[in-house]
C-alpha cells in the first residue's frame, strides 16, 4: 500500500531537521501575529511523546520552539505585568507604575517565587533546553514590545484540566457508574474540569485556565517539566510502559504591542495589541483493547481517547467533503472537548501542522494502515482565512532613535562630570543670575585723594546686599509655600489614598462576593452538565431503543405482508388447481362417455357389416366380393371429438402447411409461449418467413399478415397435446392490429404398436372363410380405417379436424 505526505522523514532523522520544516514556520507566523497549531498522531507507543519533548542532549519540537522565540524577541522584551491577560481571552497594557506596583505587590506575597534565571536548572530537564544552534526570526518588529504566555491543559476522558493549577490533583480516584461518571459521595471530591468558552472574535479558549508570564526559554520549559508534565497522566499497558492516557495541549501566546512616539512606554490603545498562540498537542494513542487487555479505568479511558480521535477524523472528513463538493454539511466540532477547542483552527483561523509517528512493527500493521489513510486525506483540507493586522500610523525606528538620544545624553552627562560652568559656550544658571545684578564701578585707585571710587563702590555693593536680602526673603517665602503646597498635596494624597483604600476594600468584597458567586454558578453548571450528558446518553439509549423496534416492526410488518401474498397466492393457485381439474375431470367423463358410445357403435355396425354378408352368403352364394359398405349416412350422423386415448411419443406430427389464399410473400407472427415444450417428432410445424415471438406486440403485428398461436396442454393419458390456433392479422379503424381467429389444428401421437391385424383362425370355417378373406382383404381394411373415428378399436388413426370460425 502506497501513501503519499507532504515530507517523510527516516527513522535517523535528527529532531533539528524535522523542527526546521515542520515548527520553524509556524514560528515565524506566531511572531508575525498568526496563529499555529500542531498535532503528533499516531499508535501508541509510535513516539509522539518523545517528538514533542525529545530526550537528553537532544530537544524536542517543544523546547526548540521556545529557544527560537526568547532567541528572536529577548531584547525587545516588556517588563512584566505590563501585559495583563484577562479572563475573556484577551490583554490589556499596564503603565509602567502599575506594573511596578503588581511587581511589588508579588513579591511581597508570602513565598516569593525567585526568577529562573537565578536559580540552577534541574539537570532532569537541563540538556533538552541547551540548544547550540541559535535560531531566531529575521524580520522582527522591533517598535514593539513583546510578551509571552505559557498555559498547559490536558484532556482526560473528554474532560479538560489544568494542569498548571495549585489545587490537590486527584487526591482520592473516584468511583464510576454506568454511564461513565463519577459517583459523588462524601469519599471523592471531582477534580475541577475547565468549561469551554467562545470570546468576541469566536475564538474557543478555556475559562479560568493558569496562564503564567515567561521570561526565558528556562523558565517557560521549567513550568511545562515540573508545573505540567508530573501532572500529566500516564499509565503502563501491555504495549506501552508509559502510555498517555490524555491529550496534553502546551498553548503559548505572544502578546505585542507598538511603542508610542517617544520610543520609550507601550501605547494603551487595546486596539493595537496583537495577541497570537501557537498550541503544541501531543494526541493520546488510538489502541486496540484487545492487545492492550485493558480493564476497568484503562478501558474507559482507552474508549473515550479513540471516541476523539474518531471524531476528529470525523470533523476533518466533513470539512474535506464539504470542500471538494460545495456542500454545507455542519461540522460536528461539538461531539468532543478537543475538536471543540480548536475549532477555529479548523475554520481557517491558523495554520494546522500535523506529524504522523509510525511504529514499525508487524502487529502495528492494521492501526498504521489506518493512521496513515487519514493522514494522507487531512492533507487534502485547505481552509484559510486572512488575517487583518492593526494599523499603527506611527514613524519606524522609534526604538533605535530613542535609544541613540539616550545614549547621547549619556556621553553629555559624563562629560560634564567637573564643576559647573566649565564650558564657556554654555552658561550656567547660576552666571545668566549673576549677570542680570546691576554691574560693579571700576574699583582701580589712582590718586590718594581719590574719594568717588570707593563711595560708589560701597553705594553698589550696598544695592547688591538689599537685593540679595529681598532674594533671600522671595526665597523664603516661596520655600513656606512650597512646602505648605506639599503638605496640602500630602493631606490631599492621603486622603485619597484612604479613600480608595476603602473602595478597593469594597471592590474587593465586591469581587470576592462575584467569585463565589461565579464559582457557585460554575458547579452549577458542571452539575447540568453532568445532568445534560446522562440524559443525552440516556435519549441516545432510548432512541437506538426507538430505531431497532421500528426495524423490527417493519421486518414483521414485511414478513406478514409476504405471508399474506403467499397466501393469496396459494389460494389462487388451488382455486386454478380445482377448477383445473374439475374441468380435466369433466373432459375426461365426456372424452370417456364418447369413446365408449363410438366403440359400442363400432361395434354394431362391425356386427350389421358381418350379418349383412353372412346374409349375402347364405341367401345368394356367388363367387364376387362383397359390396364395400356404405358409410354416408354414419358420416352424416355427427360424433362428439375426443381425444385418442392412448398417443404414441413414437408416431410422427404432421406438418403445418398455410394456406396460400392471399400472395406468396405473406408472412407469419409465431407466437410461443415461454413454456413451449418441443415434442421431439420427427416431423414439426414449419412456418416459412414467421417471426418468432415470446409475447405478441403490436410492432410485430404490424409487419405481418397471419398469425399462429401454438398452445400445448396435458392429455389425460399424460402426453403433450399441441394446438395451433391460426388467424388473419388485418388493421383497424383506429389505426391499430387485431387478430381474427379462423382455423385450429390438433397434433395428437399414437403408439403404432395399439393396432391389432385380423387373421382367420387355425381351423377356419370354409364357409366364413370367404367372408373373413374378403374382410381382411387390404383394399377393405384401408378403406375402413381411414373412415373411422378416433378412439376406436379397430385401429389406430390420425384425424385432423379443421372448423372454420
């Protein structure tokens, strides 16, 4: 069996190769703002586990993932919490206050989560994540600041769970009912399933899953190792060791945001911020429980993962059929959680990747054969949908510009390291004050008697002090109320911190009220779903109930119509049966009573003929023949036909020769029955120029000018007895053919052997000797058994009766 695939890979393959082709576009679109998915499908135990997350030395798809985004967007990086996700599937930008006041706020918590950076990596997990080639994207925006978010979900018997929460996980296994769920008793509390939810844009996104902020491919690969994957549920079958018994979805989003005119603080319009996520799926594997010999917990979890997995080849098969043949056929994204999360993606909203693993192994044939089918026909699927980007109107190069000022600022400010004033082209404040006193009188002596110079002198110095004493005092007074406005800022400030310490305290109650609420609500509706699956488990019992008694109705209802068209049919067929025979029976009696009355007649005129001549003979001897008989009056007398009571299957039928009454280029319609029997006679009925029919039709009719019917029945002494049943074939007033039956032939066969030669005894009477002579004479019995009728006994004979009708 051959398949055909986008790109196949050996089993030496190397997972930089597959990364590069198959994950390194989709991230280059998740930095682009488009969305990714990838899945791994396959058998268990085929390695998807291994192609997402690697080994030892040698990372997987995963953690090369995240190497080539912190690789492409770590200097243009925000701070963190300056994306905030909310709890509707979108972001929100911060200032830069209020994130550092979240910062701050976290770290006062009272176990303070220390930076991965700052910490030594557990070697568990330290080789995956030390990729030496450094791969990132060419073309990154670098206006903007990024953020990146890691979320990690599984999928365990059509339920979703957070795996990144803090809550106990499956303290207590729980007890499960015939329908597949859990008993509630006071033993087991349910871990808490996530509830699937569709944001403005319709996209589908999970309420209240933990999404945490990342800095570094250490730290995001270090929540999904430790957080997630120790969580993550897992199991030993016979074909497994460490069999996943969940669909894992490690979801990544990139938050970017353009930064404002200056270069310096993102901008907080929501409308420019770009979120995208690429979801990295490992699949659960599809098994046989008849290899695995799963049992209890294994053998439902092993039915609810090939239930997803058909209707994910289910999903894809109508989008596939909807494509190739223009139909609308709606898409059944709803029959499972995880055709239901990623419904968009398969609405065109992303690309779809998906790495089919390949066990080779012979008792794998079946199920590859399978994986593989399906994976040749998902290729066939192209659904896209483009991708409008916000317009960000802003100059490009904002970021290198702000940062070459800042530098240069820098350099101005290390150059000015000595006192104030040094350089002479740019005046200080303290000089352009200096310079707007009133100036200083030349203070040069010259003469001893000179007593200007100094009064003028004093008279300046003196005006210089006055202004200097009402500087001091404007001083003063502006540092009084300069600090009395401080101190009206600081009441004002504390007030209306208190105040809004008192309504963050009530929006607190406020919040905290709403989430219980919520939180009721939310059990709430776990409780109806739990509810609506029962009952639709339970209708969908009812109505297979529904389908299988009507077709059971329906096979009875077809069963008693059959019986009673037998019925009818056996009815009508004793019903011909009596009338057949008694009508047999009646032609039997009649063919009996006449035969009997043409014997005894026979008989009398045999008698009369042997008294006439022994009359003859003793009245008036003489030498000459007798007389042969006259028989006109007994051809006057009518007899009833009959039929000869014993035909021979060895006498020969004679021909059928038309009457040429009309030209010699007529033509005949023979028409046989499909019973028609061939009597095997030497001679048979020759029709010249006929056409030979089945059923008579009107075409066929139409070309002909006399019709022959050969009809056969069973004789009362068990032979075949045929009739031709002839007729003129003339067109009527309405332009169509009828039939007018004018001459019926009997062919009958008799046993030769039935005749009996008459011979005077051993010792003949001289007397009737003579008489006997001339009875046995051959002229006389020729001519006596060509004038008798059929069924006597005198010997055996052919009669063809021919009434014209």
């Amino acid at each position: 069996t051959q398949y055909s695939f986008k790109e196949v890979f050996g089993t030496l393959v190397v997972q930089k190769e597959l990364f590069d082709v198959v994950a390194k576009p989709l991230v280059e679109d998740l930095i682009r703002g488009k969305n990714g998915l990838l899945f791994t499908y396959g058998v268990t135990g085929s390695g998807k586990t291994h192609t997402m997350t690697g080994s030892p030395g040698d990372g997987g798809l995963l953690p090369r993932c995240l190497a080539m985004i912190f690789n492409s967007i770590g200097p243009f990086q925000a701070k963190r919490f300056v994306f905030k996700l909310d709890d509707k599937n979108g972001v929100d930008v911060q200032s830069e206050v209020e994130a550092l006041l979240e910062r701050q706020r976290r770290e006062a918590l009272p176990v303070p989560k220390t930076p991965a950076g700052k910490r030594q990596l557990d070697p568990e997990f330290a080789d995956m994540i030390n990729v030496q080639d450094h791969c990132k994207v060419e073309e990154v925006d670098e206006d903007n600041v990024y953020g990146v978010f890691v979320s990690y979900i599984e999928i365990y018997n059509n339920y979703i769970y957070d795996l990144l929460e803090e809550a106990p996980f499956e303290s207590i296994k729980p007890k499960w009912n015939s329908c597949n769920t859990p008993v509630r008793n006071g033993d087991f509390v349910p871990p808490q399933s996530k509830i699937l939810r569709e944001d403005q844009n319709h996209n589908m996104y999970v309420t209240g899953c933990t999404e945490v902020e990342v800095k570094s491919t250490e730290e995001a690969f270090e929540v999904f190792w430790r957080a997630g994957q120790k969580k993550r549920r897992i199991a030993n079958t016979q074909l497994n060791r460490e069999s996943s018994r969940s669909h894992s979805v490690f979801i990544i989003k990139l938050a970017q945001a353009p930064l404002d005119a200056d270069g310096d603080n993102v901008l907080q319009e929501k409308e420019q911020i770009t979120l995208s996520q690429l979801s990295l799926v490992d699949l659960a594997g599809s098994e046989r429980t008849n290899r695995t010999k799963a049992e209890g917990n294994r053998l439902r979890e092993a039915g609810n993962i090939n239930q997803s997995l058909m209707t994910l080849r289910t999903c894809i098969e109508v989008l596939r059929e909807n494509q190739l043949y223009g139909t609308n056929k709606m898409v059944p994204y709803r029959d499972s959680k995880l055709t239901h999360l990623f419904k968009n993606y398969f609405d065109g909203e992303g690309k779809v990747r998906m790495i089919v693993c390949v066990n080779p192994k012979a008792e794998d044939y079946e199920e590859s054969l399978q994986v593989m089918r399906f994976a040749e026909m998902t290729q066939e699927v192209e659904v896209a949908r483009p991708v409008d980007r916000p317009l960000c109107g802003l100059t490009p190069g904002r970021r290198l510009r702000n940062q070459a000022f800042r530098e240069e600022l820098s350099r101005k400010l290390e150059l000015r390291g000595g006192p104030i004033g040094a350089d002479p082209e740019e005046p200080s404040a303290a000089e352009l004050f200096f310079q707007s006193f009133p100036p200083l009188p030349s203070c040069e002596l010259l003469d001893i008697n000179d007593d200007q110079t100094l009064p003028k002198l004093i008279e300046a110095l003196e005006q210089r002090h006055k202004m200097r004493q009402m500087l001091a005092e404007e001083f003063a007074k502006n540092v009084l109320a300069f600090k009395t406005m401080l101190q009206e800022f600081d009441s004002s400030v504390a007030s209306k911190e208190n105040y809004i310490q008192g309504k963050l305290a009530e929006k607190e109650k406020t919040i905290t009220g709403q989430r219980t609420e919520m939180e009721r609500l939310e059990k709430k509706i776990k409780t109806l779903e739990y509810k609506i699956e029962i009952l639709e488990k339970t209708a969908t019992i009812y109505e297979e109930d529904k389908r299988n008694l009507q077709q059971e109705l329906e096979s009875k209802s077809q069963k008693l119509q059959r019986q009673a068209s037998d019925k009818r049919r056996l009815e009508a067929r004793l019903q011909g049966m009596v009338a057949e025979t008694s009508l047999k029976w009646e032609k039997e009696c009649e063919r009996r009573v006449a035969a009997k009355q043409l014997e005894m007649q026979n008989k009398l005129w045999v008698k009369d003929e042997k008294l006439k001549q022994l009359k003859a003979i003793v009245t008036e001897p003489r030498a000459e023949r007798p007389e042969r008989p006259s028989r006109e009056r007994e051809r006057e007398k009518p007899l009833p036909r009959s039929v000869s009571p014993s035909p021979a299957p060895s006498a020969p039928a004679a021909p059928l020769r038309p009457r040429r009454s009309r030209s010699a280029g007529e033509r005949w319609v023979d028409h046989r029955p499909p019973g028609h029997v061939p009597t095997e006679t030497l001679l048979q009925p020759r029709v010249p120029r006929a056409i030979t029919v089945d059923v008579p039709s009107e075409r066929a009719l139409a070309r002909c000018d006399r019709y022959l019917l050969t009809h056969q029945e069973l004789a009362s002494d068990g032979e075949i007895q045929t009739k031709l049943i002839k007729g003129d074939v003339f067109r009527t007033r309405g332009g169509g053919q009828a039939v007018q039956f004018t001459d019926i032939e009997t062919l009958k066969q008799e046993s030769p052997t039935s005749r009996k030669r008459r011979s005077s005894p051993p010792d003949p009477d001289p007397a009737g000797d003579a008489a006997d002579s001339e009875w046995t004479d051959v002229e006389t019995r020729c001519s006596v058994a060509v004038e008798m009728r059929a069924g006597s006994a005198l010997g055996p004979g052919f009669q063809h009766h021919a009434q014209p009708k």
